[in-house]
C-alpha cells in the first residue's frame, strides 16, 4: 500500500510514517516509479510503534525493541535477550512511578473540586 493509504488507516501522518522509515521502526519497498509501497503487516507495526511512543519510549529503544515483538500479537520473540528484559522491566518501573504519580494527582484535584462543592 501507498504512504498516504497506510496512514488513512493508522490515522498517523505521511510525515511521522517517514520519520519511523528514517529510524529504522518501519521498511518499504520502492515501486519503479520511486513510491514507498508498504506490506498489510506495515498497519500492525505502526500501531505498535504507536502505542510504544505513547508509553514513552524513544525511537532508538523502539528500534531496539521491535525485532523482539510479533507485530500482529506483540508477544515475546525469541530474540529478546536478558539485557533487552532488563531495560524493558526499567521501563515498566518508569511508566508504573508515572501512573502512580497520575494516580496521586487525580486524588488531590478529587479532594480540591470537592471541598469547592462543599464550600
């Protein structure tokens, strides 16, 4: 599929879908005329890159990362090494202290609107 059918259907922009194929996260074959020409599997990939942005991950650690998942499950690889479960379980550390921090921010504005509500 064309650059601009994969990201109708990711709802991700041409120019995000070129910035992953510069950092490695996403291929394309070239037509002869020159045009990106992308896999059905290129839908799954970008929304797993997607989803790993969104959990705060950079792009080298994505690159890192996306040779050890299966696109269409996102479950282990047989490639993951035990540096790579290292740095994963780091990561997960971070985006639990961050849902706690979220948690703890959500309770304290819970407590301001209803202090307002009673005063």
């Amino acid at each position: 599929m064309r650059i601009g059918e994969l990201a109708r259907r990711t709802s991700v922009s041409e120019r995000s879908l070129r910035y992953y194929e510069a950092q490695g996260l996403l291929r394309a074959e070239r037509t002869p005329g020159g045009h990106r020409d992308y896999p059905e599997a290129a839908v799954d990939r970008v929304v797993r890159i997607q989803e790993l942005f969104a959990a705060g991950l950079h792009s080298s650690r994505i690159a890192q990362l996306l040779p050890c998942m299966r696109d269409a499950d996102g479950g282990p690889s047989a490639v993951a090494t035990p540096r790579l479960v290292e740095d994963l379980t780091a990561e997960r550390a971070r985006i639990d202290r961050m849902i706690a921090d979220l948690v703890r921010s959500r309770d304290t504005l819970d407590e301001v609107i209803e202090a307002a509500r009673e005063g």
